[in-house]
C-alpha cells in the first residue's frame, strides 16, 4: 500500500466518523454518512487529482465490509422472528411484487432514455443492498461501479421521499409502513424505518433481506432479459 492509498484509507474512516457524528447531533440527511462523507473525499481525490484506481486498489475490502453489515441486519429479525412466522405469506408476496416493479421500472427506463446495454443492466439491481446488488450485477453483465452509484442514489431518494409518501398512503399497519422501505430503498430505508419505529424497522431489515436473496436466485433469468 503506497502512502497516497493509505492517507485514503484514512480520511475514508474519519470523514465517515466524523459526518456520523454530525448527524447525530443535527439530524439533517445532507450531514449522513451516505452523503457527506464521500463528497470530502472526492473533493480531495479531485484537488489531489488522485485517480480513482489508486484509491479503490487498496481500500476494497472496505466494500467487502457491506457483507457483514448486511448479515448484521438478520439479529432484530431474529428477535422478533414471531412477526416472519404471522406475516410469512404477506412477507413473501410483497418482496415479490417489489421486485417485478423494481425490475421493470428499470427496463422502463433504460428503454426511455436509451441507455447503454452495461448501464441498463446495472439498473435491475437498484432496489437491493450493495452486496447483493453487486452480485447481480456480475451475473446480468452490469458495471459493479455503476451499480453501486444507482444503488445509493436509490436508497437516498427513497430515504427522502419515504415518511412522505406514507403520509399520502393508507398505510396503517407497522408491517405495511415499514415494508416499502426495505423493498424500495434496501439500508437507506431500514435506517429510516428504524427511526419511526422498532417494529418498522424490523419489517424493512426482513423485507431488505429477503429481496436481496430472491434478486440474486432470479439473476440468471434477468441476464436473458432484452436490453
């Protein structure tokens, strides 16, 4: 590891700490992890005029983190495993239907804006978290870089838009209000549905990974799909 990837490596760890810390304390989105951190360290790769490869090379397994992380979420559903027993039928059909729609508004717009077949194909993994996302996309011929790009700004605009659109929506029950965010905006959302409720985001953690798992078992069909 030269000494450029390993100041990298650093500023990566502090700026997270520190943008976590900030949001803690000022509740605002733009001060997340997910948000600030990584705009402090492309502002110093690009004043450094640092390539990407020189970062990427020695700070990878950093990515590999996101497994563990994810796993991480199976502990609160295991707590409340009684909800996955009562709801199973419902569970299932949902993240079913989360997926046609999520697949299908991506072929929608890939169609529309005439994409790129990489880039298009990096779309279908969008709606799941980065490990997941990320071995979807090796196995429908998409951009790990690209998809890990859709799979934030998913997760952020569903994060965003999320507590709004379920004030619209007659949406009543802890199950029915926490589910769309873990189908729809994969870690972002469950941190949301965490903060409206433990309930909720014990939904949107079960619902998160069940969609990942089903995504990454129907890869091999959606690699045939034409785009």
């Amino acid at each position: 590891m030269n000494h450029t990837a390993l100041l990298l490596l650093v500023l990566t760890v502090v700026f997270y700490y520190v943008s976590k810390r900030l949001y803690a304390r000022f509740g605002k989105v733009w001060l997340g992890p997910a948000i600030l951190a990584p705009i402090l360290l492309i502002a110093v790769m690009v004043g450094g005029d640092i390539p990407y490869t020189t970062y990427i090379s020695d700070s990878r397994w950093l990515v590999w983190l996101l497994g563990p992380t994810t796993i991480a979420f199976a502990v609160p559903i295991y707590e409340h495993r009684d909800i996955m027993r009562r709801h199973a039928f419902a569970l299932i059909v949902g993240v079913l239907v989360a997926m046609v729609v999520a697949v299908g508004s991506s072929f929608v717009l890939a169609r529309l804006f005439e994409l790129p077949p990489e880039m298009a194909r990096s779309l279908l993994a969008r709606s799941i978290s980065t490990p997941f996302a990320l071995a979807v996309s090796d196995k429908v011929g998409g951009s790990r870089d690209l998809v890990g790009l859709f799979v934030i700004i998913t997760g952020f605009i569903g994060m965003l838009l999320g507590e709004a659109l379920l004030s619209w929506l007659p949406l009543r029950t802890r199950m029915a209000r926490g589910a769309p965010f873990g189908a729809g905006a994969h870690g972002f959302g469950t941190a949301k549905a965490r903060q409206i409720g433990s309930e909720e985001g014990v939904v949107a953690s079960l619902v998160m990974m069940i969609n990942g798992i089903v995504m990454v078992f129907a890869a091999p069909l959606l690699a045939h799909l034409p785009i």
